[in-house]
C-alpha cells in the first residue's frame, strides 16, 4: 500500500498528469480535463463555442486557436485552509495573493471550493477517462520520447510515475465528483451525445484527436517483453487504475 501511494503522489507531481479545466456559463458545464484523453482538442473545440465571460485556463504548449479567459481573480481561503490543515495551504495562499483563481491542474473538489457549491450543483460536469492498459502504454511511449527513446518498459513501471485520472475526478473518499465520464474509446460518439443535452452544435467528430508520438506502435512492447509483460506490472497497473 506505501509504494502505491507513493506513486500516486509522485505521478500527482508529474506535468503530464495536470488538468486544466472549463467552465461554461452560457452553456451551464464544467469540463474537468484528465490527461491521454484527447483532452486538448476538446479544449479547442469548446474554446470555440464558449462565451465571453466563461472561464477558460491555459494549455501547454500553447494551441492558438484556444482562448484562454476569466481564471484570474480573488477568491475566499478560508474554507481550503481548513480542509488543506498544514498540507497544500502555502500553495492556497499563494494562488490567493496572485489572484489565480482558476489555474490548469486543479482537482474536481478544488473547482467546487473556487466556483461556489451552487454553481457546481447546478452545472453539468464531466470529464473523459480511457482503457487504463491503453493510457499507461501512450503515456509510457509519450515519456520513452521525452527520454531520447532509451526509457524502457521495465524502467518506467520501477519509476512509478503513472499517468493517474481518478484524484482529478473523485474526492478525498475516492467518490466520483462529475456527472458523467465519457469513454475515450467512443469519444465522437459520446461527445455527440452529451453536447447534444447541452444544446451545443457538433458536426460529430473532434477532428484530430489527442497528439501522438511518432513510433508509438503498442505492438513493438512485446519484443521488450517477449512472452508475456509479468504479472507484477500488470497487476501494479491493476491496482493503481482499479479505481
């Protein structure tokens, strides 16, 4: 149990594992992006259709055709220092002297604490999840190019460093916080669903969807692992995506 959390902490600190978010007052919705989900084209296309005074947080690297609006301003500490204790509350302080109200890797009960409860009661949140062996294997091919391509299966699952979703969309008790998680693997289909309730146009396709690393072909990990990958990775990835 220590070595899971200490994984989950050091993947919390991972970039690649930070959320930026949306919240539209002209459509009443709160996206709450999670990491290897095409979340930075849904970000452009919302970016598109949102409002003026709808709140937008940066994206890195920058994407010229998303807007980012409205995520700075003053905000009430009081109720995060509370909940924080000791832990987090020199970051909440922080924010709160530089007027960063919304910034772009905050957690689902953070957004809560910063919009107000009855805007997030009243809104309609969601987020988008995916298979979790497909995200470990583009986040591991995604890291592997970062490393010159000399990062190994083996490697990677000793670091510990995963990409984790769930503490973006759930509270401290592990319960799910948004309306509705969307499947990566039918994303268009999804999306068209639920933009549909929302009363937002979509042509039914995103277009181009999350960024791919070239020689990401998941088939060539069997050759680093000829047989099978060991049990004790697969049942590591298990455990860290059980919830």
């Amino acid at each position: 149990m220590e070595a899971v959390t200490l994984c989950v902490v050091k993947s919390l600190m991972d970039p690649v594992n930070r959320a930026s978010m949306i919240i539209s007052h002209k459509y009443r919705f709160i996206f709450v992006k999670t990491s290897k989900t095409a979340g930075t084209s849904i970000e452009v296309f919302l970016s598109d259709i949102c409002g003026p005074h709808d709140i937008l947080t940066p994206i890195y690297p920058i994407v010229e055709s998303h807007a980012p609006r409205n995520y700075n301003g003053f905000f009430n500490p009081i109720t995060e220092l509370v909940k924080k204790r000791c832990r987090g509350a020199r970051g909440t302080l922080k924010n709160f002297y530089a007027k960063r109200r919304f910034y772009n890797h905050m957690p689902a009960w953070l957004i809560r604490e910063r919009i107000g409860h009855k805007i997030w009661a009243e809104y309609y949140k969601f987020c988008v999840e995916r298979n979790p062996w497909d995200k470990t294997l583009s986040h591991y091919y995604m890291l592997r190019a970062r490393n010159g391509g000399g990062l190994s299966l083996q490697e990677y699952f000793r670091k510990g460093c995963f990409c984790l979703n769930y503490p973006k969309y759930t509270d401290a008790n592990g319960d799910v916080m948004v309306d509705r998680i969307l499947k990566y693997e039918s994303l268009n289909q999804e999306l068209a669903d639920l933009l549909g309730k929302l009363g937002i146009p979509f042509a039914g396709r995103l277009g181009v969807l999350a960024k791919q690393v070239k020689g990401t072909n998941k088939g060539c990990f069997w050759k680093q692992c000829p047989g099978t990958l060991g049990m004790t990775s697969l049942l590591c990835a298990t455990m860290l995506y059980g919830n």
